[in-house]
C-alpha cells in the first residue's frame, strides 16, 4: 500500500522516510496542498521499471524491424558476468 504524506512533513522526516522506502519496497507520495507531487520508490524498483521498459522497447523496435535491440540492465549485467 502506499504511503502519502505532505512536503514538510516529508522534509522533516526525509531520512527515516528513505530508508524504509529502500528496505520495505513500499512507494511513498509526497503531497502538495493533498495534491501528488512526488513519488519516492526504492532503487530496486526504479531498476525492475527501467528492464521493463527496456524490455518492452526491444520488443517494439522487433516488431517494427529495427535493427538496433535495447538491452536492459539486467542484460547487460549478465553479458558482462559471462565475459
């Protein structure tokens, strides 16, 4: 579930706020007067979101016939493991 919580109170507590961001996996919105500004994700998901994507773009420029595949990040970790 997510968390919501305004700027200042976000301020305050900023580092706490991290850490659990980072060790439990929950998103957190920061709000502006009630209204979205930020969302606060761990590094683990900003990287599963940018394979996906990734993936998802290879996926396109397949089916479009590019020649030039997008490799993730996690792709490119295990090509340069196998080196």
């Amino acid at each position: 579930m997510n968390e919501a919580m305004g700027l200042a109170q976000a301020r305050a507590n900023l580092g706490d706020l991290c850490r659990k961001v980072a060790t439990s996996g929950e998103r957190t919105v920061i709000t502006d007067r009630g209204a979205p500004v930020a969302i606060l994700i761990s590094p683990q998901e900003l990287a599963d979101l940018e394979d996906d994507l990734a993936i998802a773009r290879n996926r396109l420029n397949e089916a479009q016939g590019s020649p030039e595949p997008v490799v993730s990040h996690g792709e490119l970790l295990a090509e340069l493991a196998a080196m």
